[in-house]
C-alpha cells in the first residue's frame, strides 16, 4: 500500500536512533578505557625508570664495597632504593589520577546522553 514505504523508513530511524544511543554509551566507556590505558602507560614508564635508577645505584653500591667503602656503598643503595619508591609513587599518581578522569568522563556521557 501507500503507506509501506513510510512505515519501513519509520522503522529506519528507529533502528539507526537505537543504535546511535548504543554507540554514545560505548564512546564513554571507550573515553574512560583510553584514559585508563595512559595512566598504566605512565605508571609503566616511570617503573622501568625507577628500575634502571636502582640497578644502577646496586652497580655502584657493589664496586664500592668491593672497593672497600661500605659507608658510601650504604648511602648510594639508599638512594637508589629512595628514587625508586618515588618513581613508583609518582606513576601510581598519575596512574590513579587517569582512571579517575575517564570514570569522571564515563559517568559525565552517560548522564548526557
């Protein structure tokens, strides 16, 4: 009949209405994913940083103390271990600081959309 043609586009939009509401709630969680994977990135970062730091303060410490300079070995393995323990909490910072931010923009897109 006449009206077929209108009635199957009606139901065009619906659908494409439907699937566009679906799409606005996967970009925020998309959004919050992203924002979480450059926190752990940073977070990663700063690890590896850390780590080298203190495998190399270790180096040091050793060749001091096979030199026989076991108060200067002490203080270079303390701040190597100190750098480390700062790195690592500097990169849980931002890496909370992130997660934070793209749960922040999740609930944000689904209150808006």
């Amino acid at each position: 009949m006449k009206t077929t043609p209108y009635l199957a586009v009606l139901a065009c939009l619906a659908a494409l209405g439907l699937a566009g509401t679906a799409v606005a709630g996967d970009r925020g969680d998309r959004v919050e994913h992203r924002m979480e994977r450059h926190g752990e990135r940073i977070d990663h970062r700063l690890d590896r940083r850390g780590d080298r730091i203190e495998a190399r303060s270790d180096r040091r410490a050793d060749a001091l103390a096979a030199h026989g300079h076991a108060r200067a070995a002490a203080r270079v393995d303390r701040h190597g271990e100190r750098v480390e323990a700062r790195l690592d909490r500097r990169g849980d910072l931002a890496q909370a600081h992130w997660e934070r931010r793209g749960e922040r923009y999740d609930r944000r897109w689904d209150r808006r959309h």
